[in-house]
C-alpha cells in the first residue's frame, strides 16, 4: 500500500547566541559573503556556501540562521560562522545552544482535496480561491499552519520538532479524513 503522506523539510529557521559582541562593520569589510546595510537593516546578511544557508548576524551577538533542512546543517553553519569570527579576533568561548524556531516542509497526502468542501466542514481554515488556490488551515496543538492543494499537495510551518511535525501531519491526516466521511455520506 502506498503511504498516505509524506513530507521533506524545506527550510529550518534557528536562533542562538554567541554570548559575545560582533563588529558587524569590520565582519562586513574582511569577509566576501557579507551584506550589510546599517541604514535599512541592523543585521548583517552572511551567507554560508555548505550547507547553503544565510545567518543574520546581529552586533549583540545574536544569529538567526535560515535554508538549512536539519538541525545537524544548524550546528554546521553556526561552527562556520564562528570560524569566519575568528578570522577578525571574535573567539567565541561558549557552545552556542541552538533554538529551532520554525520548520517548513513541503509535502502530500495521498488524496484529492475538494477545497471548498474541507473548508465548510474543517473548524480554523481560510479559503479564498480567488484570492490564492491554496486553503489555510491551522492546528492549535501542537501549533502547525498548512496550505493545502486540491492535488493533495502541501506546505507545513510553524512546527519547532520533527516530532511535533509528524504529529501535526498525523493530525491533519485524521481530520482530512473525518471531513471527507462526511462528504461521501
């Protein structure tokens, strides 16, 4: 039987600190991958070539790194972006603790989803086909967003866990499922 759903994640947003000040001027005139534009942003945009990444350093120390699809890649770019520190006698002593603040995957469910229909008998969607073909549905618990395609194509964000990321896809499945009981009734 084939599966019901499958997902692969697209992007890890984590946060950490490096527990020191960063000369975010002097990090931008000495390394190639930088932009900074203090008058617009007040984070430096560093960009990382392996795992493909982009860290926005802030001069507090402070690193939000985004493109990266595990948490291992997390730990590989903020060791690169340390190194980089160094290079202009920023030696970070601690070992940063990093936070996954959001995941984003992509994926389907095995299904042809009538929209109109999940979003009369779903509770938390939003559908505007006009608007955008995709239906948005929220789960409170654990917090997950998801657009939803009527090919059974879907987006999933707001999870911090891949335990929390399969629990919500488990979730949405259930509730998919209950709603298009009704349907055929």
């Amino acid at each position: 039987m084939a599966k019901e759903s499958s997902y692969k994640i697209q992007n890890i947003v984590a946060t950490t600190s490096l527990g020191k000040p960063v000369p975010l001027t002097k990090l931008a005139r000495t390394q190639p991958n930088t932009e900074y534009n203090p008058k617009t942003f007040p984070g430096l945009v560093l960009r990382i070539k392996e795992p493909k990444s982009a860290v926005l350093v802030f001069s507090s120390g402070n690193l939000v790194c985004t493109g990266t699809k595990s948490v291992a890649q997390v730990k590989q770019v903020v060791e690169a972006v340390i190194k980089q520190l160094r290079k202009i006698n920023v030696n970070v002593t601690i070992k940063p603790k990093i936070k996954v603040q959001n995941i984003v995957a992509s994926g389907t469910i095995n299904l042809k989803l009538n929209l109109n229909f999940l979003a009369l008998e779903m509770e938390n969607t939003e559908y505007e086909p006009e608007q955008f073909p995709g239906l948005v549905y929220k789960l409170i618990d654990p917090n997950a967003t998801f657009l939803l395609f009527s090919n059974g194509k879907l987006v999933c964000t707001g999870t911090k866990t891949r335990a929390q990321l399969e629990e919500s896809m488990d979730q949405l499945l259930r509730n998919v499922k209950v709603a298009l009981k009704n349907y055929k009734k």
